[in-house]
C-alpha cells in the first residue's frame, strides 16, 4: 500500500485522486487545497486540509498544481526529507525545493473535468533522484496504468512540448472545421468519424504512410481551390504554412 | 437490389468494392479500370473490364478516380441517360458530361489501402440533380453506411477543405510529434493515448471546451519554453501560427 497526499485542486489533482480512490494499491491520506470546498472527494476517510502545518509524512506527496505555483508550493511544505512530486510536464525536477527528495509523476494526457478518463491507458512519465525513489514512484504508477516509463527532464520538455502539437494543435484544427462547417450549415458531426478515423489509422500506420490529401499529392489545383475558398485570414494561414510542410516533408523522403 | 459499377481501381474504389460486396442490397456488376490487373475482386460475379466499349447499363455508374480525371472520364462513358456519380469532395457535379444524369456519392472518410475500415461508419454526402435520382443514391448510400447526408456541391467544397484541416493537417501534427520523439529517443506509442483522448473528447464536448494547454491557458512562459526547445524552422512557424490562432480565438469569446 503506498500512501500518499494530494497538493491542488485542478482537473490534474481531479483525476488522479479519483484513479488512487479506485486503486486497492493506494491510500489518500491529505489532500490539500487553497478553499477546501474546491475538492470533490466522496471517500470520508481523505482528509481535506487548508493549512499547511497540518500536512502529514506519507510515501509520497504530489504537487498538482499550475506550473508557475510548482516552486512556491514546494517551499510551503514544512516537512523535510520526504519524497514531493510534481505532475507538470514542462518544469525540471530541479524546480523543486531540496529539503525534500524530489521526483517527476507526469500523467501524459489531456485532462478536463467534464469528461471522465480511463487512467489504465495514460502513460505516466517517472523521473527520481535515486532508484529507490524511482521505484516507489513506478509501484505507485502501476497501481493506476499500464504505462510507465523512464523519463528525463529534457525527454519530458519534448514530450510537452509533442503534446502541444498532437492534442492541443489537433484540437484547434477540431475547432476550425466546426467553424467551416458552422458557416455552411453543415453539423460538425458529418466530420466526427473521419476524426476518429484519422486518430485510429496511427495505432498500425506510421503518420508517414497515413498521410493522404492535396499536399500529399502535391495537387496544386485543389490546394488554390481550397485557399480561394477559405475567407478568414487566420485558417489560410494555417492552410499555407501546414501545406508547405507536408510537401517539404514529402521532398526529404 | 441496387446494381453499380464502379471505375477506378484507387483507395476509394477499393474500399466502395468492399463495402457493397458485403452488402445484400447491392450488386456490383462491372469494374473498369485501365489495367484489370490492378482490380481486387475476390467476387466471380463481378466482371472486370478495361474497354469503354463493354460498359452496360445499370441503375448507378460510380466513378471513382482522381479528381483531374471525372471530367475525362464521364466523357469517355458510351452511354446515355445513366445515372453517373463521381466520389470527389472538391469536384462540382457540373464537371460530369451532362450525356448522363449526374451525380455525386462522396464518403466523406481518409481511405489507406493498408488499412480496413468499417463503412458502416462513413458518412456519405449525396447529390442529384433530381429527386428520383437522389432517391436511387439514398438507397445506394443507406445499403452500406448508416450516415447519408444531402449535401450541395458548395457544401461539399467546405465539407472537403474542413476534412483537409481534420484529417490531412492533425495527420501531419501527429508526424511531427512522432518526429520530435525519435529526436529524443522516445517511443510515439508515448503518445498515441493522448492522440487517441485527444480525438474521442469531440465525441461529447465542443472543441472549444476540450481546448487546453499553454495557448489556452496564455501562459506566455511554456510557450517562450517550447520555443525555444524547437529546433525546426518549420516546428518552430507552426507553433507560432497555431498559437498566435487559439489566443486569438480566446480573445474572441
């Protein structure tokens, strides 16, 4: 049983206690948060704090908080000697303050309240300053997902950094082809299974060989049919430049 | 039963061949391709052809061929009065030969060879230029997909270049996140669970509320960070452009 205690109330804090709660491995002791009332814990035996003097030693204290609060937070702990965590993707372990032992517990997915997850298929990226703290955070890891791995601070900056571009990126081309299809009352559902479809053809294709359309036939006619089409200055923008890189890509091949 | 024929030997002519082939409703009676070779049929009953002259008459003539060949196409077809649809998103129904009565059965879906698809699932975008011809393509669309949509050739435009943003681009976003993982010895498969969340959010939330990240977020921080991590000039553009995009799109709310 690895016990811990949560530091933060957003949608990363959110679900990982709902995914501690639902692992027999694991034992919410604390969860901390600026407004108590800002958690949502159904397990009576969590204790939700406001005061940092209350905050107990367990296995492992996790700093779920926004990247810029990360430093502060760890300063805040009045313990010493215990092993603190942080969830963020884009801060090194060194962010930390080094009266504890510090670690990475970097869930790599797109997490919003609204909408439940299955945390057995969110990789969980691990970084420790000793093996011994590694492996306690890899036990913890495997209690709630099937994959961890290994990952450095400087892995981890490219592994954001890729996140930016496969889901936050994805997402607002999602946006602009509900826009498209807003403007000429068409639903935005008529495009839904060609976007699962598009994510489903990269588990046994590599993007390379999934690539199909204009820029990947180099066909200049639909591509200039497409531009004088689009009206707004951002999405032909964004079709120019995207256009350009695919067929830059297609040339080193 | 509804009998076709299908010319062309492409990705979309396969999986249209595979799709009716499993259908009780549909016969396939012709294919026509320019090398016979290059047709996959496992069905006797199906006659390959590649002379214009053996055409016969049936209730639909699809041609599915690349978009710069419908026009050339439709001509070389020695016959009248059939019903003649071509499966393009950006070609206009008034690019058939009007010998016949044309129009457009366009699944609106990324077809790799390589890769099965389930049909059921392919939203099919209808155009006639008659009530009774479309009738005939409802038919036709409703035997293999349960999503037929009416869709005029200005909306289809708009469906294509909004498909070319969904599909092409996000395609291209995952080859370069799979890029930036080979360059820091990471496996892709890190990613593909954020890839795949990132698509089944849109299943029940607005793009716009499934939006997260740094440009959400406008944490000038991270994205001055990741900034200066990219190394690619056409990274380093594209992260900008797409950027600059999502806080434009926040100011605009």
């Amino acid at each position: 049983m690895v016990q811990v205690s949560v530091i933060g109330s957003g949608n990363v804090a959110h679900h990982l206690l709902k995914a501690f709660g639902a692992s027999s491995e694991v034992e919410v002791v604390q969860v901390f948060a600026r407004k108590k009332t800002s958690v949502e814990t159904t397990n009576p035996n969590v204790e939700v704090i406001e005061d940092w003097s209350l905050l107990k030693n367990v296995d492992v204290i996790i700093i779920a908080v926004s990247d810029d609060a990360i430093a502060n937070v760890s300063e805040h702990i009045p313990l010493n000697c215990q092993l603190v965590v942080h969830t963020s993707g884009s801060v090194a372990l060194s962010a930390l303050n080094d009266k504890n032992r510090r670690g990475v517990f970097y869930p790599l997915q797109t997490f919003s309240k609204a909408k439940a997850i299955d945390y057995r298929s969110v990789p969980i990226c691990i970084e420790a300053e000793t093996a011994d703290d590694f492996q306690i955070l890899e036990t913890l890891a495997k209690s709630i997902s099937e994959y961890t791995y290994a990952v450095n601070s400087q892995q981890r900056q490219a592994l954001h950094v890729a996140a930016v571009f496969v889901c936050n990126f994805t997402n607002h081309l999602y946006q602009i082809g509900s826009e498209i299809c807003i403007e000429n009352h068409l639903p935005f559902d008529i495009l839904k299974p060609l976007i699962q479809e598009t994510a489903q053809k990269i588990a046994t294709l590599s993007p390379e060989a999934a690539q199909t359309g204009p820029a990947k036939r180099k066909d200049t006619q639909t591509i200039n049919k497409h531009l004088a089409f689009l009206t707004a200055e951002n999405q032909k923008e964004i079709y120019k430049l995207l256009t350009k890189s695919i067929i830059d890509h297609g040339k080193k091949l």
